[in-house]
C-alpha cells in the first residue's frame, strides 16, 4: 500500500497521538496541524515523518499549508468545555472545507458526539441521558456540535465522515464497531487504540466508506 500524506486536526491531544503513532508506524506522512505543538512531545515532533506546523485554525495562510498537498484529513476536535462559544469549530470547518476545494483534496473524517442525529439511529435511553446532560449543563456546546452536523450537511462535494462518539476512554486496542445509536451492536464507550485504529483504516481504504455518513462508533466485540 502506497503511503499517504494525512492532515491530523487537534493531533496533540490523546487520541491525536495514539493515531499520529499508528498512522507513522505503518509508513505514513501526517501533518499536525496544531495552536500548542509542544504537546506533541520531543519524540513524535522530530519524528521524520512528521511535519509539524503551528497555527490557529482560522489562520487561513498557514492552513492552506498544511492541507496543500494532503491526501486526507483527520480532525479529532472537539469541545474541552461545556462553555463552547458558537462557532468555534463550524467557522473552522468552512474554511477547511474551502481549502480542501481549492488543493482538490475530497476526504476529510471529523469528530461528532451522539449529540448529532442520524435517521438511521434508534431510540436509546442510555444516549438520550448522555445528550441531555450535555444539553442541560453545556446548552452552548451542545448547539455547537449539532451545529458540525448541519455545516457538513451543506457540503456536498466533499468525501466527508462525521464519526460520532460517546464516552471515549483508555484502554486495549481492539476492534471498533461502526453502526447507529440504538442498534444491538451499539455500544456507549470506545478505546482510543481502538478509534485511532478505526480512523487510520478509513483513511487506508481506496474506496471511501460512510462516505457524508454519521456512523456511530463504539468497542467492537473483541
């Protein structure tokens, strides 16, 4: 398999590394697109497959930059309070989105929580309590995310993928089930081995899958 050159979005973050780790280990180019680079670490920063590049992301310059070139994105950004201005990710997002349109890059896999519907989701009172304590204690953030929904929506050119996600936790690697909300193989959390490992397999495949899809994912059966 030929090596691809992956934009990572909120790469220093745990989940960012264990798939910057992964993502090099099996021969890849990743770009780490990131406000604090120093939370990367010495080792992976001078890693030679990694290219680093320091910027905010609305910096339009730098951004272009760093997808100029790319052949996938993967953005692992989400709310670190319940107090997310509005926003704060759906701004960044349409400029990624113009960029991605201006360099020819199609594939881009973004963060999402259960907050974000999809027809294809079933009733679930364990999902519906996890949303609506987000929506009671962090009724901003909780618009913002629904918010990512809707300004994906809207791109309909693009390869995208929103993966939505419950509680995210350490622990082994393993299988990751894509599915719904509801559905028998549904299940609320999910390893971060497993998600990085998940991520890393979508971006490998020649033929994209859950192509403007909002799978839901969680540990699969190991």
């Amino acid at each position: 398999m030929a090596s691809k050159t992956i934009v990572v979005l909120g790469g220093t973050g745990p989940t960012g590394i264990i798939f910057i780790e992964k993502a090099i280990q099996r021969g890849h180019n990743v770009v780490v697109y990131a406000r604090n680079p120093s939370k990367l670490g010495e080792k992976l920063a001078s890693d030679s497959k990694v290219k680093v590049i320091k910027g905010g992301l609305l910096n339009e310059e730098l951004l272009s930059s760093a997808i100029q070139g790319s052949d996938a994105i993967v953005s692992v950004l989400g709310p670190s309070s319940l107090k997310t201005p509005p926003g704060t990710f759906t701004e960044p997002y349409k400029l990624v989105f113009k960029l991605m349109r201006q360099h020819g890059v199609k594939r881009i896999l973004a963060m999402g929580t259960d907050s974000i519907t999809d027809s294809k989701d079933k009733s679930s009172l364990v999902a519906r309590l996890m949303v609506f304590v987000v929506w009671l204690l962090g009724r901003p953030t909780w618009q913002e995310i629904v918010n990512i929904g809707k300004t994906f929506d809207g791109a309909t050119d693009l390869d995208w993928t929103i993966y939505r996600l419950g509680l995210v936790k350490n622990g082994p690697d393993g299988p990751a089930e894509a599915t719904h909300v509801g559905s028998k193989t549904w299940g609320s959390t999910i390893n971060r081995n497993e998600l990085a490992g998940w991520l890393l397999d979508q971006v490998e495949k020649a033929e994209p899958e859950y192509v403007r899809e909002k799978p839901a994912l969680c540990s699969g059966k190991k």
